[in-house]
C-alpha cells in the first residue's frame, strides 16, 4: 500500500512530490470551487479526468471500497455526467468534436488485483469505459497484480491500457540519469517509456496513454514520450482539463475519497463542492451503506486510527529510499560507487509549465529496399541483379542481420514469438529508413570477397520452421517484396502441428526464400558439453546434426550452403565440420553489424525478441549513439503507413483464440483466415531466371 493510496493520509500528511512536481494537500470539502471558464455555467471545453490510485478489497483499510465506488458511478449516471473513451478524449483535445457538456475521462492508476475485484465489476456494470495504467509488473506471474489474461479481459469490456513505465522509477533515478548525460537519461527512458509502450502495443494493440509514475515529469520525459508515439501524459496535478492544456501535462484529479469526488465533478460555480458532495450522499445513502468516510477525519483522529502506517509514510516521505547498491537503474551494470552517493530530497515545487514537443517528422525513403532478384539457375538461390541504392566498395558496407522465430498476433508474446503487426511495422521502418534488404547470396558473395552491396543492408532470416512463418510473416514479406532465409531443423519439418510442410516451404522459396541448416533436432548447448570432444558419440552426434542435416535439406530442395548454430552455441569441431562439408556461412547470435571483418563461419547476427524492441533499434540504427533517438522515432511513425499498407496484419490484435493452420495455397495469394478479408496482391518483386551477372567492379550489379 503506497503512501498516496489512502484518502485519509492524503490530508493529514504533507506529502513530497517529485522535484517537478507539488503535492497540494486538498481542500476542505466546503471550499468553493473556483472554475473561472465555468462561471454560472456549463462549458463543453472541460473534461474531469478522475484518477484512482487503490482500491480496498475490505471494510476499514484504507482505499475506495466497492461500496463507494459503485456510489460514485451512480451519481455520474444519475446527474448524466458522461464518462469517455480515451479516444474520444485524445480526438477532443486535438481539435475533433466536442464532448458532452459534463465529461469525466476514468483512469486506474495502480493495476494490481483490487482494480479487477473491485472496480472492474462495478465499471462493467454500468457499462462504463476507462483506462487502465500497466507498468511491468504486469508482465509477470503474480497474484497481487493484474496479469495480461485480466487486463484483456478489461480491453474487451471498454478498458484502454497505458502505460506507467515499466519499474516505476523515483524522481531521484531520473535526476541521477540527468545528471549522467544525454545518453543515459535517454537510456532510461527507452527503458521505461519504449519498451512498455511497444510491449502493451504489441499484447493490446496501442498505447497511446502514461501516467507520470508518482506525478514526477521533466522536460526529457515529456520529449521521449513523444519520441515513442504516446499521445496524451496524465500528471497528479488536479483541475479540469481544457484543448489548450498541454497533451504531455494534462491534469487529473486523484480520488481518494467523497470530498475530492465531489470536487472533481463540480462542473459549475453555481454550487460549491459542499452542496455536490451531499447529493453524492444523498446517492449514497440510497444503496449500502457506505465505509469509506464521507466527513474526513482529523489528522488527530487518524493517526490514532493508524500510528504505524502514518509513521512510515512520514519516513518515507523525509527521504527516497536508496538505490540498490548493486545495481545502476540506467547503465543496467554493477555501480557501487552509486551506493555512496547522497540520494535527492524530493521538495516541494511548483508543476512546470512544460510545453508539448514539436518532433520533425523523420524522412521517408520513396525507393523500395529490395532490388531485382533473380536466379542464376534453376536450382540456385535468389540474388539480386539491380540494388535500388548505389553500390560502394566493400569495406564500407554494414549488414544488420536480423533473427526471427514465431510470429502471432493473438498468442502470448515471448522471447520467440512476436506479434505480426509489429513485424509489419519493422518491415515498413526498413523501407521508410532508405536500407537494403539483401539476399543470402548476395550476402555470401559480398563478405567471400567476390561482390559490392550498397552502404546499410539489412538480411532477414528466421530460425526453426514455424508454421506461423507461412501464415504469417511469409504474406508481409511477400508484399513488401523482401528476401529471407529459413534456418530449418529436419525434424521439425512434418507440416503437423505447428510445423511447416515441405510444400508450405517450396512456396516460399518459389517467392523469394533461400534456406539453411539448423541441425536436425536443434540440440541446447547441454546437450553438446554432456558429449566429450574426441569421443565416438560425439563425431556422431556432429554427423547426424550437421552432416546429415545439410544432406537432408539439400536432398529435400535442391540447395543448402549455409549454418544457423542452434541458441549460437559452436565449437573448433563444428567450425571444423562444416568446412569440410561445404558449408560457406554459419551464424552465431552476438550483436554486431557485419563487416568484411567478419569470420563468415561466427556471422553475427541481431536476434529480434518480442519482449525487447530496443533489439530492433539496435540492429536498424546505422548512425550509432546519435541516431538512437531518431530511430526510435521512426519506427514509431512506420506504424500507421505500415497498418495502411498491409492492413492484414494488424487484424485480431489481442484475441487469445488460435487461429487455425492452413495448407498451402497457390503462390499467387494466401486463403483468408477466418474473419479476413484478401487485400489486393501488392506489387512483387521481379523473380526472373537469367544467365548470371558478371561482377568484376563496385559498379557491377548496378
């Protein structure tokens, strides 16, 4: 329980707040409401944004009951003050149409278990809409706090989820991380605001709202927010909202009790808050009977009431806590020094009069990333004959090598499965970004030293052989005309379960897919360091996971010259082994762009984790440190045009229903699956079986 959650505390305590932030203790309830655009009348330019910070799940604890809460929303339904969606607030405050005359935008700030047991039942009963502030704690396994299965449940009966950062920093992390520089404030932020945005975007489909973590804001928040596409910022500070108060500081009043309910739903001066908080009682006293005090107690009575907790809210409020000694919240390594260092005070000070950022729109490549691809015989693979940027010599090129597994947008993001529409949104980024979507024999020729490729390229491959890959990332790279590489285990082609068939990856390779090996049962390292290194089970184990791996596919589709090391585990043995066999390339799963420095048997490679956007940023951004934040920018932006582009794969974003497998379909267009509808055939690249190219020069292949 946080020392903000209890209505009583809040006005018998002086609480601190954020060195931008004040903690105004609230007005006595018969103070008169003070709303000069209102005055003697009702004005459609005010919306209250009521913010509840805890829920009590029991009589006498501190936090709104189910009683008082169920109070509160009857007396928005029977004074007909109406409650909003998030994106009617959002098109309100830019300029769309108006709201009705008295609107309340409802917003859950703690998304730990009471807001499912108490407030969502008395919301879904009234029918209302609201939002839901997630941090990550959500993300985890936890019966204290909303899991992603519950605040689903929430997103289908009316909830928006925003974000509240990802560990709800102290205003002191974010002070320690000004003080570190740029590059580490930036740091943090990616952390906090990035990564929960693209998180609850990739599970619920958006994120388009935050809720400053204990009310703290400064100007590097607010700009980065912007940065990762949020559109709206709730602070603690309370009043109504208007179009012309700023979309990264837009007040919000917490409730803590009746008295501050009352005050936040006076929507004229005609009445003082006295007068709305008795016909809240006057509901009030029309149901239950009501826990929650309707006159506050003084400070006296509740500190006799609570001793205990006032004490340790008072200490708590005196001094932050220290950061953990072990561990620094920005650089994300051991710091001990940080241990020593005297932690901020946080003071009391006035909300600063931030501005909204005005971010320059990114520029958008108009050529496409992928060039003419074509085949040099009937059973080669495909490599590209025209690029559509200029070539340069080879030691100034740069290859961001990407690494997908599974893709859904209805299962559970993991590590391996990322949602489609993201993936989408990662393609159009390429394209937006001006790089060059390269094949693996172009790959292969450049790093052997026998072919030049444009300055920034980017090779797509993707391990295992889901069948997902068929279903779902084969149709996104189909329209954007790109070529990639399947790394497949031969056991794990069967087209049963959630396998592809050997016809699904035949359809793929007939549209611009190469494929390599990635053994024959994808073995963990565990299982190669159980086998000793000159034993006979060992040169068994080799020749049945690479040898006969490479065999079977080669036998199976014609073509297999590469390596996808299973979890990037290698050894001299195996380096050894594949050399021996024809094998030209083998990947590892290190981060690093790939130079023609690179040992083409340990290629780097940027493994792309649905749980870690920064893993993508990392592998696009080609102009290092500087080009972070401006590629975290544009990728943001690439949603829409991608979403307008192939709008297929933003479809079903959150349902928890599998969808069906499919058989293969013709290589002209996919069946629909069950609620789709086919988008016309985009633009293909061209797929021509011509002599080869001769490739004497740089400017070869032009």
């Amino acid at each position: 329980m946080t020392r903000y959650q209890s209505g009583l505390l809040v006005l018998s305590l002086a609480l601190v707040g954020g060195g931008l932030q004040a903690r105004q203790p609230e007005a006595p309830a018969a103070a008169v409401s003070q709303h000069p655009a209102e005055a003697g009348q009702e004005s459609a330019s005010l919306v209250s944004v009521l913010g509840y910070g805890s829920f009590s799940a029991a009589e006498g604890m501190p936090g709104i009951t189910a009683t008082t809460f169920r109070a509160q929303m009857m007396y928005l339904k029977e004074q007909g003050i109406t409650p909003v969606t998030l994106q009617q607030f959002i098109d309100w405050h830019r300029g769309g149409a108006e709201l009705p005359q008295r609107a309340v935008l409802l917003t859950l700030d703690e998304a730990d278990i009471t807001a499912y047991s108490v407030a969502f039942p008395v919301l879904q009963e009234f029918g209302f809409p609201f939002v839901v502030f997630a941090d990550g704690r959500n993300f985890q396994d936890n019966a204290s706090y909303l899991d992603r299965r519950k605040l689903q449940e929430m997103r289908r009966s009316g909830a928006s989820i925003g974000s509240r950062s990802m560990s709800r920093p102290l205003a002191c992390d974010w002070q320690l991380a000004a003080e570190r520089g740029p590059e580490a404030a930036f740091k943090l932020a990616e952390r906090e605001l990035g990564v929960s945005a693209q998180r609850i975007t990739s599970i619920f489909g958006s994120c388009d709202a935050f809720s400053y973590p204990r009310g703290y804001a400064n100007e590097n928040m607010v700009e980065n927010l912007a940065v990762y596409g949020y559109r709206v910022a709730f602070s603690r500070q309370a009043g109504k909202v208007q179009k012309s108060t700023p979309a990264y500081m837009l007040n919000r009043n917490m409730v803590q009790d009746m008295p501050s309910f009352a005050r936040a739903v006076n929507f004229t001066g005609a009445e003082n808050d006295e007068q709305v908080l008795q016909k809240v009682r006057d509901v009030a006293a029309s149901g239950m009977p009501v826990s929650q005090p309707l006159i506050v107690e003084s400070s006296q009575h509740a500190a006799a009431s609570f001793p205990s907790f006032i004490e340790n809210a008072a200490a708590g409020d005196a001094v932050q806590p220290q950061l953990p000694p072990t561990l620094d919240p920005v650089l994300e390594q051991p710091a001990p020094a940080l241990a020593d260092k005297p932690v901020p005070v946080e003071e009391e000070q006035p909300v600063p009069g931030l501005k909204d950022p005005v971010l320059e729109p990114r520029p958008v490549s108009d050529q496409p990333a992928a060039g003419t691809l074509v085949k040099r015989t009937v059973g080669g693979d495909w490599v590209t004959r025209e690029f559509p940027r200029p070539v340069v010599p080879r030691e100034q090129t740069r290859v961001a090598v990407l690494g997908y597994h599974d893709f859904s947008n209805t299962r559970p993001v993991s590590e391996m499965c990322l949602r489609t529409a993201e993936f989408c949104q990662q393609m159009q980024y390429i394209k937006d970004a001006g790089l060059t979507v390269i094949t693996m024999q172009d790959f292969q020729e450049w790093l052997l030293g026998d072919r030049c490729l444009p300055e920034r390229c980017v090779l797509i491959t993707i391990d295992d052989g889901w069948r997902s890959v068929y279903t779902e990332a084969f149709p996104v790279l189909k329209a954007y005309g790109y070529p990639f590489t399947l790394y497949l285990y031969t056991d794990f082609i069967s087209g049963r379960g959630l396998s592809m068939s050997q016809e699904m990856i035949r359809e793929m390779m007939a549209g611009g897919a190469s494929i390599g090996s990635h053994s024959a049962s994808h073995p963990y390292p565990s299982e190669w360091k159980a086998l000793a290194p000159d034993s006979q089970e060992h040169a068994a184990f080799l020749q049945k996971e690479l040898v006969q791996s490479v065999a079977s596919l080669k036998a199976k589709f014609g073509n297999c010259a590469t390596f996808c090391y299973p979890g990037g585990f290698h050894t001299p043995q195996m380096l050894e082994t594949l050399t021996a066999h024809g094998v030209s390339l083998a990947f590892t799963v290190l981060e690093k762009k790939v130079t023609t420095l690179e040992n083409p048997l340990l290629v780097h490679r940027y493994m792309v984790f649905g749980t870690d956007p920064r893993i993508f940023r990392r592998a696009v951004n080609f102009d290092d440190v500087a080009g972070v934040k401006t590629t975290a920018q544009g990728i943001t932006e690439a949603r829409a045009r991608a979403q307008e582009f192939f709008p297929s794969a933003f479809e079903n974003l959150g349902d928890t229903e599998l969808e069906p497998s499919l058989e293969p379909s013709s290589a002209a267009q996919l069946p629909p699956l069950p609620g789709r509808k086919l988008q016309p055939e985009p633009a293909k690249p061209v797929l021509e079986d011509i002599p080869a190219p001769v490739y004497s020069s740089p400017e070869a292949g032009k």
